[in-house]
C-alpha cells in the first residue's frame, strides 16, 4: 500500500482541505486560511524521537532535536497562517528523493498552535 504523501495534497483526501481562487491553492475549509509549506531537516539517528514526539503530541521534545540542513530526516508541516491547522508527515531520503516513512498526521485548534509555536522556536544549524 502506498502512502499518501503531502507533497501531492491532490492523491489525499483531507475534507478540510480545498482547491479555492484563481490559482487554485489549497485552502483550510474552516477557516477559509490559504496553507503554505515548510520542510525541517533532522539528523537521521534522531528520526525515532522525532516520530515519537509528534505522534504522542509531545511537541516540546521537538526543542530537543538537532534540526539541521541538508540532512537525510525531512519533516514536511503544511499549516495555516492563523495557526488552526497543521498537518506533518516524515520522509526519509532515499537516492534520489524523500520517501514517506509516516502517514499525515493531523493537527487542529490548540494542538496546531503548540505545534506550529515550537517549530518557530527550531533554529536550524548550520
């Protein structure tokens, strides 16, 4: 089984994620907010921390990881601007492009908050 991916939003159906406007760019329904993009990079030893974390919504941990370019652990977060919404998914590099290694996991209201407020406070490492 193939896992959906969020770099193709278009193959996973999320109900609160809609096409919307002249450029049609994804749109979270409830809020009617547009959702942009962000990848993190993570040291590949740190990828079982990383995937604990946010699956036991232990988003805090995340401040304890190494967050570093160009390295093999992708974090992909696609999120609102009014921080309503957030939803993640970890890839892992495999020559030449990242693969899924997690489904999407989703993140609303006060979780999407706590976790959007952490990841601004990840400085990445040179």
């Amino acid at each position: 089984m193939e896992t959906n991916h969020i770099a193709d939003l278009a193959k996973y159906e999320l109900p609160e994620l809609k096409r919307k406007g002249f450029f049609r760019r994804w749109h979270y329904m409830p809020t009617q907010m547009a959702v942009t993009k962000k990848e993190y990079y993570f040291i590949e030893y740190e990828y079982k921390d990383l995937r604990e974390s946010l699956e036991n919504h232990k988003f805090n941990d995340l401040k304890k990881l190494h967050c570093k370019a160009l390295n093999p652990v992708e974090l992909v977060v696609v999120s609102t601007k009014d921080e309503q919404f957030a939803a993640a998914q970890i890839r892992h590099y495999q020559p030449y492009q990242f693969k899924p290694t997690t489904e999407i996991m989703v993140f609303k209201d006060a979780e999407a908050k706590a976790f959007l407020g952490v990841l601004k406070e990840l400085k990445p490492e040179g």
